[in-house]
C-alpha cells in the first residue's frame, strides 16, 4: 500500500512543479495546491517523525498485531488533506469560470473590426478611437523567452537529480537496506550529468536556465559557466565515492535515521550554490546544504557530536546572517539580484555608492563559511565528531562552497572591491595558513590534524584571490578542486586506520604498514599530494599561487606559503611515521585484509591525484579559461542576456 501511496505522491510532485513554472498565476495556485497535497499524503504515509512507524496499516494476517501510530496526528493529516482538496477543487471551478469568460469575451474582435463609414457622433469619438487602435501588445508574453534548449536543461538537472532522488529515498523507508544502491546509482548519475554539462560548458560556453521561462532579471537564473562546472563536477565525483565508503561506515540505525536522503539533500544544496545565477538563491542553497550538514552531524547522537553541532552552527548561522544583511544591502543598491546584472551595473554605481562596504561585508560572511582565520575555530572543533564519511564530506565539500562564493562574488562581481581589499585578503590567507598547519603540529587526534590542514588549505585559496590575475584565482580554483579529492581521500585513511588500529590518536596508533601495505602506500601518496610535493596534484596550484605572488612583488605571502608547505610535510611525516611506519607494541599487529567499499574509493581518489599531478595540462587549460571567464564576464552576461540588456 504505502509503494501505491508512493507512487501518487511523485506523481503530485511532479505536477506541482510543473504547474507552479507556469507563468499564469492560476497554474501556480494549482501547482501549490497540488504540493500541498503532495506533502500531506507523504506525511501520512511517512510516519510520526519520533516513532517509526508509518499511520497506514500494514495489510496481511499480522496487520491488527503490528503498533499503530497515534491516531491524533492520522485524523490531523486526513483533516488537512479534506481541506487541501477542497481547495483544489474550488481552484478547478475557479480556472474553469476564468477560461470561459475569456472564451465568450468579443473584446479583441471588436478591436480588429473594420471602421463604420457612417458619421461618428460627437459624444462617440473617444469609443471610436479606441476600436480603430489594433490589438495591444502582450506585455506578460514580451517577458517570456524562448523555450531554452536540450542543453540548457543540463543546468537544473543536477539539483532536480538530487532532489528527486532524496525524496524516493524518503518515500520508501522500507526495505532500508535499499537506500545504499539507490543513493549510489544516483550519484552516479549525478557524475555522469556533471560530467555532460562540463563538456557542453567548455565546448560552447556558459549556459543559462531562468525559471519560468521569465526575461532575466526578472526571473532566478541557474548559470553554468566552467568555474561552476568545474566544481560541480568535482563535488559530484567526491560525493559518489563517499557514497561507496559509506556501505562500510553507515550502520542500520544510521540508515534508519535518514543518513542517505541527508547527503542527496547536501548534494541538491552544493549543485545548487555552484550553477546559480542569483545571489539569494545562492542564500538559499547555502540554507539547504546547511540544514542537511545539522542532520549529518548529529547522526549518531553521540555528546561529542552534540557539542560539535553547536559550536558548528553558532558561526554557520553568525555568517549566513551576515550574507543575508549584504544581500539586502546589495538589492537596495542595485536593484537587482542576477549575478550577470549586478555585473553589468557595479561600474556605473561605483562612483556613488560605497561598494567596497558590501564587498567586505561578503568577504567577511563566506570567510566564516570557508573557515578563515580569524572565525576558523569552528571547523577543528565539530569536523572529528561524526562518523568518517560525514567528516569526509564536509572536509571536502562545505568549505569549498565558501571559497567558491568568494572568488565568484569577489572576481565577477567585484574586482575592483577585490583589488582594495587584496592587502587584507593576503594577511587573513597567511595568518589561516600558518595558523592552521601550526595547530595541525600540536594534535594527535588524526581527524583535527585533518581539520587544522583544511584551515591552512583556505588560507593558500584566500591568498590566490587576494592576488588575483590569472594566475592567481586560477591557483585558487586548482587548489580548490584538488583539496576536495585530497581532503577527502584522507578523511578515508583515517577512518580505515581507526579500524585497523582501534583508536584515532597517533600516540596510540602504530605499525599499520605492516598490516596492510597497500593502504600505507595510498595514505603516503595523498600525504605528499597535500603537502604540495610533487608528482601530486597539490604541486601544481602550490608552483601557480607563489609565482603570481612574486609576479606582484608579495614576496612575503610566496614565503608564507612556501613555509605553509614545507610545515605540512612536517604534519604529514610526523603523522606517517608515529601511525604507520613506527613498530606496534599491541597484540594483533598481523596483517589483515580491508573491503573493496573501504579501500576502492581511497585508490581511486589517490589515483585521481597522481593523475591530475603527472597530466595536469587538461585540467589547467580549463581553470585558465575559468580564470579568464571570471576576470571578463561578457560570455556569462551574454548568456543570461542573449539579446542583449
């Protein structure tokens, strides 16, 4: 019964959205009430959120035996959907009396009607004027574009992906043990729709899908150009091996507590901030991912983890309320939201307005998201607490959203904002560099050394786009999206040698090269990749941030990051040699064998980061012209205003 039930509430979602597209305001009031619809029959045959048991009653011999839910909230629901349908109903009725007035009215045909020969009387003349005038022009449809294109498609579908998904994984809660292949499958599909939209992004430009089909800036735009491409791809790949670690991680209480519709509910939130092309709809993804990472953090209800959530949350919110106060600040401004329009008209208002206020009041909001020194204590703080693959997910996604939103408001938006804060910028990513890998040296738990790396990490990405040009926010970007594999992939070796050693401090770890040679190798490759040495991919971005430093004549942010690097390697070392190269004193310290579910993603993001590092010339090619797009944003303008503004 409940998969019938299912099925009516993906069809009702599905009609919803595509009423509530429309731009006649009686399919989006249809649209509504069709969501709402929607969700009362998905919270009646989803259950009371504490108790797991769903309202409707199971068929079968055991039916009358099995719990029931309490029947207050069942009569509440069914109560809401009466009501739901009622309104339904009347909007019917009302769409069908609008549509026939509109059929019976002779208006427009009194207007093309051909003019009387006969004398116009005098008290007439305004009404004959009026006939003689042709049709008036359709000023909702002169509002309207053009059906978009195949490809332009390709835009929203990464968000649509993850959303879809995620609500099939709530729908069906039974059998749980289901949600892991379907979450797999659709992260899968989620690389491969990346993977289409970042190869139509660098063969043909930046592409763009408005909402409703309504004229830009009028309607919330979702852009892809290959800055954001790049990252959702990236994401995409980070998320699908995640997705694959997890079958060793997630337990069935962890799947029963919602653990995989919360990473399809982070994807749709980072997708999302990574191809719009709205500011506030930017704010918006941010809300989603942000409420999604609470549920993941606290899976498992541990104290630590409640601790950590709150020390998480407090500078999360403290930020988010910061990006929205700029956000009004900047509709007041310009009187715009789309990205590509604030673009356009921040030249003509820097004159006269103080734009380097609202500049720095988004520097200072994705600062916090990004964890940059100063407002980084949050990260090493909350990062450790829940399990493995949240931790990796975090480490390599969230922050990057903040990084990413900088160097887009930042670059495209503000450059010459940028230019002014550049100095201010350049300190704050030398202070997080050095800050975070002297922290790294003074733990021994193996997951806040990683959460300090990250810190240090966003100070290298901040110094690239404080000194900007090519090769300095195209540093930022590489550096970017070769921590999201790094980060990620050690996530996992701490995760796999807390099991094959018991514990997670280095002071207790030790002799894991003797039990499994192979992860030893894996973990020592993605220490020197984080490390910047080379052949790995941390070189290349590491080679790019200090020549365009020098270039300017920073030469004490090239020595700031040179010394980040160098203290990193002896993070990294020290952390190999005390976990794996030193000699176990514990019993059991024979070798033994790991899952392919735990060591394959840990291979293939090592193997990504080798290749990147030994073939880095496909990659740069593209941050280069991702570099370049930002820096001269006519390609993205014209694609959100084809016909010119």
């Amino acid at each position: 019964m409940e998969a019938w039930f299912a099925l009516l509430v993906g069809i009702f979602f599905s009609v919803a959205v595509y009423l509530m597209l429309s731009k006649f305001i009686i399919r989006v009031l249809l649209g509504v009430a069709v969501l709402g619809n929607a969700v009362n029959l998905l919270i009646f045959t989803g259950g009371r959120l504490t108790r797991d048991v769903p309202p409707v009653i199971p068929e079968g011999a055991d039916a009358l035996a099995a719990p029931a839910a309490n029947a207050l909230p069942q009569a509440l629901i069914l109560t809401a959907i009466v009501i739901s349908f009622s309104f339904f109903a009347f909007l019917l009725v009302l769409s069908w009396r609008a549509y026939r007035d509109l059929a019976t009215d002779n208006t427009d045909e009194m207007r093309v009607a051909e003019p009387v020969d006969e004398p116009v009387p005098r008290l007439d003349i305004d009404r004959a004027m009026a006939a003689s005038i042709s049709p008036s022009a359709d000023l909702s449809a002169a509002l309207v574009q053009a059906p978009p294109t195949v490809a332009a498609w390709l835009v929203i579908l990464p968000v649509a992906w993850c959303l879809a998904i995620g609500a099939l994984l709530v729908m069906l809660r039974r059998p749980i043990g289901i949600h892991p292949a379907i979450t797999i499958i659709g992260l899968a599909g989620l690389v491969l729709v990346n993977g289409l939209l970042l190869k139509e992004v660098a063969e043909n430009g930046p592409l763009t899908m408005v909402m409703g089909r309504w004229l830009p800036p009028f309607g919330i735009a979702f852009t892809a150009d290959l800055t954001g491409a790049l990252f959702a791809f990236a994401a995409s790949l980070v998320a699908l091996v995640a997705g694959v670690f997890s079958l060793g991680d997630i337990n069935d209480s962890g799947r029963r507590y919602g653990f995989y519709p919360l990473l399809m509910l982070l994807m749709a939130g980072v997708s999302g901030a990574f191809l719009t092309g709205d500011i506030f709809n930017l704010y918006v993804w941010f809300e989603v991912l942000l409420i999604s990472s609470f549920g993941l953090l606290v899976l498992g209800s541990e104290p630590e983890q409640i601790d950590g959530t709150v020390k998480y949350g407090f500078l999360n919110l403290v930020g988010t309320t910061l990006f929205l106060i700029a956000t009004g600040y900047l509709y007041a401004v310009f009187g715009t939201l789309n990205m590509a329009d604030i673009a356009r008209k921040a030249e003509g208002l820097r004159d006269s307005v103080p734009l380097v206020t609202l500049a720095g009041l988004f520097t200072l909001a994705f600062a916090m998201k990004a964890a940059a020194f100063p407002v980084n204590f949050w990260l090493p703080a909350s990062y450790h607490t829940p399990r493995v693959v949240v931790s990796a997910l975090f480490g390599g996604l969230l922050t990057k959203v903040g990084v990413y939103a900088l160097v887009r408001v930042m670059v495209m938006l503000f450059p010459v904002e940028r230019e002014e804060l550049s100095f201010i910028l350049a300190v704050a990513g030398a202070l997080t560099m050095i800050v975070g890998v002297l922290g790294a040296m003074a733990q021994t738990d193996f997951r806040r050394i990683l959460g300090y790396l990250i810190v240090s990490g966003i100070g290298s990405m901040l110094a690239g786009i404080a000194v900007g040009g090519p090769g300095g926010i195209g540093g930022a970007i590489f550096y970017a999206l070769h921590s999201m594999l790094v980060i990620t992939g050690l996530y996992f070796a701490s995760g796999i040698a807390m099991r094959l050693g018991g514990s997670a401090s280095i002071a207790t770890l030790a002799g894991l090269y003797r039990r499994h040679a192979g992860f030893a190798a894996l973990t020592l490759m993605l220490c020197f990749a984080v490390s910047g040495l080379p052949p790995f991919s941390g070189f290349w971005p590491k080679v790019m941030l200090v020549k365009a430093a020098l270039d300017i004549g920073a030469w004490w942010l090239a020595a700031a990051l040179l010394l980040a690097g160098f203290l990193t390697t002896i993070v990294t070392g020290r952390l190999f040699l005390l976990a794996f190269w030193r000699e176990g004193t514990r019993a059991g310290s024979e070798a033994v064998s790991l899952s392919p579910a735990a060591l394959a993603p840990l291979a293939v993001l090592t193997g990504l980061t080798l290749l990147i590092g030994l073939y880095p010339e496909p990659l740069l090619a593209m941050i280069q012209n991702a570099a370049a797009g930002l820096a001269e944003p006519s390609a993205y303008v014209n694609s959100v205003f084809p016909g010119g503004p």
